[in-house]
C-alpha cells in the first residue's frame, strides 16, 4: 500500500499535478494565484488545516486551509486562504490554534 502512494506521488511530481496541491499525493485544491502589492512579507502556511484566533470575550475566527501569512511589527496577522479570502487580523487576539497536515511539520515559523 505504501509503495502504490509512493509510485503514485512520483507520478504526479512528475506530471506537475502535486505542485498544486495542499497534500502530497492527495488532490484536492488547486491553490489560487497569490498576488501581493503590499510591503509585507508573506511565507507559506499550506502545512496547516485550519488555524483559528481565539479572543478573551471567548469569540473565535476560524480560518480553513490557509496559504500564506504575513505577521507585521505589531502582531497582527494577514492570511490568505485557498478560497481566496483574505483576512486581517489586528493584534488583540490572545491565543491561536492550529492543525498541521498529516506528515506536516508542527510548527513553520
């Protein structure tokens, strides 16, 4: 079995197919182009599921399958995720919580 995922992920790599794709050998999004025209720095955040912000009045904003990050001097967060929304987020949040990818490192930053 793990041989066939194998053959089947040097496949697609090859064939181009996985480059796209949130998991190796899984398709599942085409990842939207990711266009910035700002000064921030954004780096790739595809080895996370879900990430979510939790506010001390015990609100939450749940984002899923982010793809990139930017983290400004003042802490707040802008995200793009894989429907293309984009999301900023001010620093007043006091907790985050994320998922990584089965096979993803836990922490990226």
């Amino acid at each position: 079995m793990e041989e066939e995922k194998e053959k089947m992920e040097e496949e697609l790599e090859e064939e181009g197919e996985l480059k796209d794709t949130l998991e190796p050998g899984v398709k599942t999004y085409s990842l939207p182009e990711f266009r910035n025209a700002s000064k921030f720095r954004f780096v790739d955040c595809t080895a996370e599921l879900f990430r979510e912000y939790i506010y001390s009045n015990g609100s939450k904003l749940h984002i899923d399958d982010p793809i990139r990050l930017s983290i400004a001097q003042n802490n707040a967060h802008r995200v793009f995720d894989v429907h293309e929304f984009c999301y900023y987020i001010p620093p007043n949040w006091i907790a985050i919580v994320w998922k990584p990818r089965p096979g993803a490192p836990h922490f990226i930053m």
